[in-house]
C-alpha cells in the first residue's frame, strides 16, 4: 500500500465524522508523511509503521462519539461510542451494557411519569365538564395540582439525575483508555 | 500486548515527552518508536484526544529545514494530568517489579 491509499483508506473508514474534523484527521498524517520523506524514509515503510487505517479510524470515531455524548448530553452518542470502544477490544464494557440499558430505562420511565403527573389538572377540568358538583370539582383539582407538583419535582430531580449519570459513565468510558489507572485502582 | 494497556502507556510517555519543551507530531512518533515497537498512526488520535480535552493546545510552525510542523504545548490542566499518571505508572510499574523479583528469588531458591 502507498501512501495516497492509507489516506484514502482512512478517509473512507472516517463514517460520520464531519468534513471539517476529517480534514483536520488526515493533515496530521499528510505531515507525518511529509517529515518522513524529508528524512528520507520510503513510502512502503511509512505505511506499514503506521498500522491498520481501520483500526486508526476506528480509534477516532469512538473519540468523536464521546464527545458528541458529553457536548449534547446525547444518548444515541452513548450508546455509540460504547459500542465502538467495544469494537476496539474493550471487552470489560460488556459488562456495562446490561447496567446501561437498566439506568437508561429508569430515566425514560421517570420522564414518562413526571409527564403524566404534570398534565393531570387537564383532567380535572374535564371533571367540571362532566357536570359534576362544584365541590368535587374543586377535590379533584386540589388532588391533580398536588400530582402536577409531584410531577414537576421528579422531572427536575429525573433531569439531575441523568446528568449525573451522563457524566460519570463518560468518566468511566474515559477512564478505559487509560488502563493503568484500572490496573492499580485497588493500590 | 493489550490494546487498552498500550493506549494508556502510549498517552504518558507523549505527556511526559512534551514536560520540558512543546514538540511536533512526527518528532513524538519518532522519539517513542525509537523505544519500543508501536503502530505510529496510533499516536496522532492520541494527541487529538488530549487536546480536545485540553490538555494540549498548538500551534503552527513554519521551519527552515523541512515541512511545517504542528506544535503541541502543554497546558496546565496537562501538566497536572502529566503528573497524575506518573504517579499511577509509578506505582504499577513498583508492583510489577516486585513481582517479578519475587518470582526469580522464589525459581533461584
């Protein structure tokens, strides 16, 4: 393989990465070419000290979704950078899938409740409609805005509580690129 | 050796090379394939890595002799980053060597 093909090979391997990040990516491999021929290295040689333009490209779209993830709070950015660090050979994250999948549903299903809780004074007027008396009327209010209120408090705390865990499971996917720190974290 | 192993290595020893002085991308390829055995494109998503968490900025360098070079200058938060892991590697590497005394004493004796 020359040299024109890695960079081409690279790019093409570079899926959903902006235009802009690519160009920046395949630069910095124009210019180590470049300062390898001015030492006078070959082509051939360059290429094959460089490694695997799958595995490098791999590399940087894991890095990419997990910035994406932590900038935009993003789920599908999660999920995606999780499973490409899987294809990295990160296989202790296997282990974190089933966690994941568990955390992410809670968070959903809380959304889901808080929502409900908020719209039921809608309900309440619905009561009013129905003919109903004054006084039940105003029971059912008073017991709907309490449940909106509840509702608007677990939405809030629903919201703290994925950023939170948003944050630490970044942290944690960070953390596997540096494995010496997993090595030594019972030292 | 381990992929994730590698990585983590591979990311102190271009923190700990640019402590001193900013250096340029092929000069850290060449000064670490100088000591062991790496697939060279694997640092350039490295140091990409550690400038956008900021622990790296850089700069363009046009040079007399040769192709311009991009630059990678510590940051504070790098250097303090720098430090952290030399302090884990630290550790690791007393274990492992430990280890490895305590295997040969044990085959000798």
């Amino acid at each position: 393989m020359m040299k024109d093909e890695f960079l081409k090979k690279l790019r093409s391997h570079l899926v959903k990465i902006p235009e802009k990040e690519k160009q920046e990516i395949l630069s910095d491999y124009v210019e180590h070419f470049q300062h390898g021929f001015h030492k006078g290295r070959t082509e051939e040689e360059m290429v094959r000290t460089l490694g695997d333009p799958r595995k490098i490209a791999r590399e940087l779209i894991a890095d990419y979704h997990l910035e994406r993830a932590q900038e935009n709070q993003s789920f599908v950015s999660l999920f995606r950078a999780t499973f490409t660090f899987l294809g990295l050979g990160f296989f202790n994250l296997v282990f974190m899938l089933g966690p994941l999948i568990i955390v992410l549903s809670v968070i959903f299903s809380m959304y889901v409740t808080s929502l409900i809780l908020l719209i039921t004074p809608l309900f309440a007027i619905e009561a009013l409609l129905m003919e109903s008396s004054l006084l039940e009327f105003l029971l059912r209010l008073l017991t709907s805005l309490i449940g909106a209120g509840v509702g608007l408090l677990l939405g809030m705390g629903t919201v703290r509580f994925s950023r939170t865990f948003f944050g630490w499971f970044i942290r944690y996917l960070k953390s596997n690129l540096n494995i010496i720190k997993g090595v030594n974290k019972h030292a | 050796m381990n992929v994730q192993f590698k990585k983590g290595v591979l990311t102190l020893c271009v923190l700990v090379l640019t402590l001193k002085k900013d250096r340029y991308g092929y000069e850290l390829v060449d000064h670490i394939s100088e000591k062991f055995l790496i697939a060279e494109g694997t640092i350039y998503p490295i140091l990409r890595r550690l400038t956008k968490d900021g622990y790296f900025t850089t700069y363009l360098s046009e040079s007399k002799e040769g192709p311009p070079r991009k630059y990678y200058q510590l940051t504070e938060a790098g250097k303090l980053y720098a430090e952290e892991l030399i302090g884990e590697w630290e550790t690791f590497n007393k274990g492992v060597d430990q280890l490895i005394k305590e295997g040969l004493d044990h085959d000798e004796g």
